[in-house]
C-alpha cells in the first residue's frame, strides 16, 4: 500500500502521494498533492503523520517544489528554498521531518531529478532502519522478560503507517508475533485524532495479531494489575540526555511501568535523536487545537467554547527509560533503568 510515495508524469505528477491517514480505519483514500502548500496541509492536519514518515514526506515536498519551479535561477532555487522552510516548521516536535528536508535541499545543485533521488535514498534507508530496529528490539525483550509468550502496551501508531517499511515500536511487536512470542497487545487509544484506536488496531488487526484496545488512562491500571509484560513505544524527538518526546500519554506510562518493574522500551530512527536538544526541557511541544478535543466527527461531547489543554507530545525523562532501540544500538540512557 502507498503510504508516502511520488507520482511522475505518467501518474498525473510531479505530486506527492498520501495515504490519507484521516480516513482510516473505514475508508481508505489517497491524496495526490501537486503543491507544497498540500503537502504542508496534509501534515498539519495529520493526514500524514509519524516522526519517519514525515521526514519522507518533508523529502518529496522538496522534490516537489523543485520540480515545480525549478532549479535553473536564483529566483527558483530562492522559491524551492522558501518552500522548504515552510515544509521544515510544519510541525515542530518531529526532528525528522527537518531533517528530511534538509537532505533534500542538499541535493538541490543537482536539480529535479537529484533532489528526488535523495527523497526516495530518505524513504529507502528508513525501512532499512526499522527492520533492524525491530529485529533489535524483539531480541531485546525477550532477553529482559524469557520463557513466556509477551504481552506488551503499546502508545500511539508506531507501524508502517506512521514509520515507512517495517515500523518501529509496532514493528517489533509484529516481529514477536510473527515468531511465536507474543501473547496479546494492549495499543492505547491515544489522542490526538484517537489514532491507536484508529490505527493501531487497524494494522494489528490486518497483521492477524491478538489485540485488545485500551482507554488511555486504564494503562497504568493495566500495568500495575500485571496485565503488561513490557511497554513499547516510539519517539518524535529524544533528547541528548535520553528525555523521550512521544505522544501524549507516554510518561504516565513510563511511570506506572517504573512503578511496577516492567522495561519501558523507546525504538526509534537513530535520526531521532538529537544532539542539538540537551534535555527534555528544550523539546518544543506542539499544541493542537481546541476543537480535537470539544468533538468526535461532527458530535460535540463538551459545552461550546469550553477551553482545551491539547498537547499532541510529552517527554518522559531518561530515568524512566529502560532502553532507546534504534537501528545500530541499545542505549540505557540512566543507570537507574536497571531497576527493571
């Protein structure tokens, strides 16, 4: 299935091709974005979304706004310049979504053509990524908790759908799955736009995996009443010091996992962290509208205008972090993570 993919002439192109991620899990619709400023839309509004994945999509909008202007003047390559800058800031926990346009933009001396070849190397290595992150991750797991069949909790959408190819926290559970070791899944709900319920499920449930779904604030409960093995969940920015950036709901998890001696495990692009962040601390948090969280659909569940606290991330600090997985490491950012 395309999720981030490019479509060229022969497919009504230069354009960016969607999965539309707000559709799902009733509906499955593909965008065909044939300007920077859809493509940023799309963003925006989550029709993309997953730290991997958006620095896929920040890729091909380079490759798009070279395409579209060209990269033969000044005045064109300052165009495809401005559009990127637009395309870098759209959302700002995610750091691979600069990142990926910043490797586009390297390619810009080249042209068209070399920035979309450096687009698709993006897309390409992220898969790569994963598959050894996941594989990584599963060995991992059931090294901290053998002899058993797992049942891990998971936060978010951390699978092809949010991370390209292979998928990350999402990935490794469908690695245990796929190998025998893994019992049932907890996925969340997880605001913003209830995407565990949406698309979590969705993938477990097309990969034929024993899932449960769980209101987000039954996860500690669920943690402490010993219903989780381990909690696996991915990352949008990690901090020099191992502060983790996820989706909102993520640190009360850590918490109750801390609490109970269950590992907390974060896998990730290595791409994720970032040495220019020091601490959580320095994380900007992106907050989305009041709206998301007044309705479902069209069906307010509030009083009208009643103020909203909408944080779409929050950071869980080191100490609570068992292990950060990525594809070339285990990293246990504290000693205290050995109390798991």
């Amino acid at each position: 299935m395309r999720i981030v993919d490019w479509a060229d002439e022969a497919e009504g192109g230069p354009a960016v091709v969607l999965l539309d991620q707000r559709a799902l899990p009733h509906r499955t619709a593909h965008l065909h974005l044939t300007s920077v400023d859809e493509v940023i839309d799309a963003i925006r509004t989550l029709a993309v979304r997953g730290a991997p994945n958006l620095g896929v999509t920040g890729a091909y909008g380079v490759a798009l706004a070279a395409h579209r202007h060209g990269t033969a003047t000044p005045v064109a390559v300052a165009a495809v310049r401005a559009e990127a800058e637009a395309l870098a800031t759209a959302r700002p926990t995610a750091v691979p979504l600069s990142l990926g346009v910043r490797r586009a933009l390297a390619a810009l001396d080249g042209g068209p053509a070399a920035v979309l070849a450096e687009a698709r190397a993006v897309a390409a290595e992220g898969a790569a990524a994963n598959h050894a992150a996941a594989g990584r991750t599963a060995d991992l797991v059931r090294d901290l908790r053998p002899g058993r069949p797992l049942r891990a909790l998971t936060v978010c959408n951390t699978g092809p759908l949010a991370t390209g190819e292979g998928g990350t926290a999402l990935g490794a559970i469908l690695r245990l799955h796929a190998e025998g070791d893994l019992a049932e899944v907890l996925a969340c709900e997880t605001r913003p736009l209830l995407q565990g319920a949406r698309l979590t499920v969705w993938e477990l449930a097309n990969a034929g995996v024993p899932h449960r779904l769980c209101v987000d604030s039954a996860g500690p409960a669920a943690i402490a009443s010993g219903l989780v093995d381990v909690v696996l969940a991915g990352a949008d920015r990690i901090a020099a010091n191992g502060d983790v950036a996820n989706k909102i709901g993520t640190y009360m998890l850590a918490c109750a996992a801390a609490r109970s001696a269950v590992p907390f495990v974060i896998v990730a692009p290595e791409e994720t962290i970032d040495p220019g962040t020091p601490t959580g601390v320095d994380i900007v948090v992106e907050e989305r509208g009041d709206d998301e969280v007044r309705g479902i659909g069209d069906t307010l569940v509030t009083l009208p205008g009643t103020p909203v606290y909408n944080p779409a991330f929050d950071v869980t600090p080191a100490e609570l972090v068992t292990a950060i997985v990525t594809e070339n490491r285990v990293w246990s950012p504290t000693p205290a993570a050995s109390h798991v």
